[in-house]
C-alpha cells in the first residue's frame, strides 16, 4: 500500500519553490508513494501548471500563511503594517481548519514546502500527523527577534525533519539531529550547459558576440536588484558593449485605483516604505541599457 504523502504549498506565483517541489514530486517512486498537494491561498499560475503535468491538487483559500523571512516579511515600515496583527490572529483559526481536514481526509506525512506555512505545521501536530518541513528562504531577523523566535520554535516543535535548500538557510533554524540541507534538484533536460545560448539571444534580438550578465530572481528586494542596477551602470562606464538582464518575476505594475497611486507614492516620498520595484525602474531609466 503506497504511503500517502500531502504536499503543502503556498500560492504565491511561478517561482523556484513550486518549481523545485514539481521536480520532487515527479522523481517519487509511485509504487511506494502516493503525492497530492495541497495549494493554499488564491490559485495561480503555479495550479495550472500542476494540473497540466496530471499531478493531483486541491485548494484550499482559508489557510493563511504567516511570512518572516528576508524575501517575504511584515513590517511596521510597509503600506500595510497592521497585517502584523491580522495575520496573526488568522493563525490559530487557520491551523484548526488544516487539522480538520487532515482528520477528514487521512495521510501518512505531510510535506511543508515554506516556513511561512505556521498554520499548516501547527494542524498536522494537532491531527498527530508527521512533518517533513522544507525551508527554501533565511528567516528575516526582524526587530526584536521575537517573531523569528517564535517560527523557529513552531518549525521545530511541529516537524520530524526539516529540509534546508542551502546552509545559508539551515543557519537561522533551531540546530540539532533533525536539520538536513539538501540542495535542490536540477532538472538538466531543462538547464543543459552544453545549449549555446543563441536561440534565446536571437529572441531578444541581441548579438551573439556581446557579453551578457543576467541576475535570476526578478525584481524582489532581499536579492537587490538596484544594487545589480547601479553596478551595471558602473561597468557600462567602461564596457558599454555589455548587456545585463534580470530574469523572473517581472514589475507588478501600479494599482488602478488613482486613490491607491497617489496615497502609495505620497508615503513612498517620505522614505518610511521603500519600493524596490520602482527604484529599478527609475534607475533602469537614469542609465539606458542597463537592462535588456
């Protein structure tokens, strides 16, 4: 009888997690396992995609998630600081609604795929479900360091083992025998070293024989992409031939409420919230080409 295993995961785009987490699942040997994932939040772009490969899904928009790392955080110094105390409050009731459903449709293990996913963690201890929990972010080290305290801790308490993608990330978590990195897979009929490049150079319409840096991660503000800005300003100085590229999660483009726009920009102008996404563009404009 395969083991059932319910694979938990946060929408929140097409990313390197669900990515990562497709290639594992498509690796399982189904004679001893049996995958389903469990898609909490507003579905996207990365359901499609799962449903596309025939691996089976459901779910669920009621089961919050409560972010603290360096590339996901909440803060006071945001345009919305009060979703410190909202989401909070959604913890506990989100948690019940996750270890109802595991006692309403039984499984073996449960495979956390982010440590934003508290509520997960805390219904699969509560319906007495083992947890493998995948870390794939650093925790942020916040203020006070009393939220990190307190994910650390609930990681844990609720988890038989906990997977880090890299030893950057293990660092943070609370060390001890259950704490194993693993790199992720690469898949290399998709990341082939030996492709030359030129068909994607010739989708850009670039030349084959101008140097060519690209940064991966789209425009997310812990892996500084204005920083990548300003130094290629500063090498186009001296090598204009060169072109550089960010690949990934594109700008997300302005509200279109007028309202929205303008109240984002006056306390954007006051320098307390920051907008990454904009400082890139801004930049990108100050130095043409610096981004192809």
């Amino acid at each position: 009888m395969p083991k059932r295993i319910l694979y938990v995961h946060a929408c929140a785009g097409l990313g390197g997690a669900p990515l990562s987490l497709l290639y594992l699942i498509e690796q399982l040997d189904r004679n001893r396992y049996e995958p389903e994932v469990l898609f909490v939040g507003r579905a996207g772009e990365e359901v499609d995609l799962y449903r596309r490969r025939k691996v089976a899904l459901r779910v669920l928009p009621d089961i919050t998630t409560y972010p603290h790392a360096r590339n996901a955080y909440l803060s006071l110094r945001s345009l919305r600081p009060w979703e410190i105390a909202t989401r909070a409050l959604q913890v506990l009731p989100s948690a019940r609604r996750m270890r109802d459903e595991l006692w309403a449709r039984p499984v073996d293990l449960v495979h956390i795929n982010t440590s934003a996913l508290l509520p997960a963690g805390l219904g699969a201890l509560w319906a007495g479900v083992p947890v493998v929990w995948h870390v794939r972010e650093p925790l942020h080290p916040g203020t006070l360091g009393v939220r990190r305290w307190l994910v650390r801790r609930c990681i844990d308490r609720c988890s038989r083992a906990v997977i880090a993608i890299s030893r950057f990330d293990a660092a943070p978590l609370i060390q001890g025998p259950k704490v194993h990195v693993v790199y992720n897979f690469v898949d290399f009929n998709r990341f082939d070293r030996r492709l030359d490049g030129n068909r994607f150079r010739a989708s850009l319409d670039l030349p084959s024989d101008r140097p060519l840096v690209v940064m991966l991660g789209g425009l997310i503000a812990s892996k500084g992409p204005d920083v990548f800005v300003q130094a290629a300003s500063l090498v186009r100085q001296r090598r204009p031939d060169i072109v550089f590229l960010i690949a990934g999660l594109p700008p997300r483009g302005d509200s279109p409420s007028r309202i929205r726009r303008t109240v984002r920009r006056l306390v954007e102008a006051t320098g307390f919230v920051s907008n990454v996404e904009r400082r890139v563009v801004t930049l990108e404009t100050r130095f043409p080409f610096a981004l192809g």
